[in-house]
C-alpha cells in the first residue's frame, strides 16, 4: 500500500504522477469539503509518469517483500 497524506492539489497530483499512491489520506480539520472533493477527483483522474519515478516503486516493493518474509 502507498498512502498519500495530501493537503492540495498539488500534492494530489504529484502523489499519484511520482508515487502511484494507491490511497489518498485527507485530514478532515485540514481539508475543507469543496477542496477535498477536487482534490478526490484530480487522484483519481491522474495517471502514473512511470520513467525515472519506476525506479523508485521497483526498490520500495523489493523492500516490502523482503521485510513481508519476517511477519
């Protein structure tokens, strides 16, 4: 799981573009409604850049395997 805590659009997106989040997190005392609902559409609407950031997801989930085998 990749959770995002995101306080803008902004983060919204770069979560999803660099990180393939695959859960948003919104702060509730942070976030007001009208914003939080924009923020939920733009995640779900914005795709994976993959290249460069691909990298990064491959070392994360040989990471999670590797501690997965010590649960």
């Amino acid at each position: 799981m990749r959770a995002a805590l995101c306080h803008n659009l902004k983060i919204t997106k770069l979560s999803r573009q660099h990180n393939d989040s695959n859960v948003l997190v919104l702060g509730s005392g942070f976030v007001k409604a009208d914003l939080a609902k924009r923020m939920v559409w733009a995640w779900l609407h914005t795709e994976f850049l993959g290249g460069r950031h691909l990298r990064r997801l491959k070392l994360i989930n040989q990471f999670d395997k590797k501690i997965g085998t010590r649960c």
